[in-house]
C-alpha cells in the first residue's frame, strides 16, 4: 500500500473510510441511527449548549470506536483466519471499548434527557 502524497489525499481516504464504515458496516448503521435519534431528541428537548457538547461529543467517541473496533477485526481476520485465542481477546477487548463508551453514553443520555422529558 503506497504512502499518501498529500494532505487532501489522506483526508479524501478518511472519507472513504467513513462511507464504506456507514454504507457497508451494520454497526456503522446502527450507530447512525442512534446519532440521529439522539439529534432528534436534543432538538426536541431543546437542550443548552454544555448539554450538546456532551451529546456531541459521546457520539462521535462511540462511533470512532466502532470505527476502530471494524478495523481491528477485519485486520485480525486477514493476520489470522483460523481461530486464535489471543485474536480471540484483541477482538473482544476491542468490542469491550465500544460497550463501555456506549454505557457511558447512556447514562450521560438519561442524565441530559430524562429531567426534560420528564
């Protein structure tokens, strides 16, 4: 695989990367799907702005983890196709990331959003 040559390639790669992530990856649709129902709900909830940077900021963490999580798997796929038990733990460590941050998340949800809607 050739170097990048430019700053405008890396960053058209990166985008490449985003796209395939969201048109092929079902996580990477899932978790499109909850960023806009979270949109959705700020709008509708009409929080502050410390409230967005909060909401903002836990879903591109958890996305951006589902990112790295897919790129770790399907790398470990190629290194080693056949069952390996340390593949085994780097795969679910990584899938471990993603829970964590998405509880986290959660929680930071229902404290933004549940004293509003209710």
């Amino acid at each position: 695989m050739k170097k990048n040559k430019s700053f405008l390639e890396a960053v058209r790669n990166a985008f490449n990367g985003m796209r395939y992530f969201f048109l092929h990856e079902i996580n990477g649709i899932i978790q499109l799907a909850i960023a806009a129902l979270a949109i959705a709900l700020a709008v509708g909830c009409r929080i502050g702005t410390y409230e967005w940077l909060f909401v903002l900021f836990c879903i591109g963490f958890v996305i951006a983890l589902e990112m790295l999580n897919t790129a770790i798997e399907n790398l470990c796929n190629i290194v080693q196709e056949e069952y390996h038990p340390i593949i085994k733990i780097v795969k679910d460590i990584a899938a471990a990331a993603v829970m964590w941050a998405a509880i986290v998340s959660v929680v930071i949800g229902l404290i933004i959003f549940l004293p509003k809607i209710l």
